[in-house]
C-alpha cells in the first residue's frame, strides 16, 4: 500500500479508534479538536476518498 501523508494518517486514526461510524462532519469535528487544526469538511471528504481509494477504508461498510 501506497504511503500515507501525517494528514491522512490523521483522519484514518479517528476513523479506526471510533466505535461507531462518523460522518466527515463528526471526524473533521475531532481533528479540529484534537490537533488544533481548523479544516473544512472539504478536506476531511477528500482525504477519506483518497483513503478509500487506496484501500485503507471502505465507506460501504456500516
């Protein structure tokens, strides 16, 4: 598998350490929290699509 930048590795974190799933609104909420970044849910989307599309997560799954 491809190697992840510190931000995707950020994002791929909050999903897998949740017991449920988030919506991008919930995980961008978290990084804003515990990073002390300010990033839009824009960012969030698009580092869960990369993160999908390099087989790290699926969105399919509930």
């Amino acid at each position: 598998m491809q190697t992840l930048s510190d931000q995707e590795k950020k994002v791929l974190k909050i999903i897998k350490e949740s017991e449920q799933q988030l919506t991008p609104e919930e995980i961008t909420a978290e990084i804003n929290r515990r990073y002390g970044q300010v990033w839009p849910v824009q960012v969030t989307l698009t580092f869960m699509a990369r993160l999908e599309k390099l087989g790290y997560t699926d969105t399919n799954k509930q």
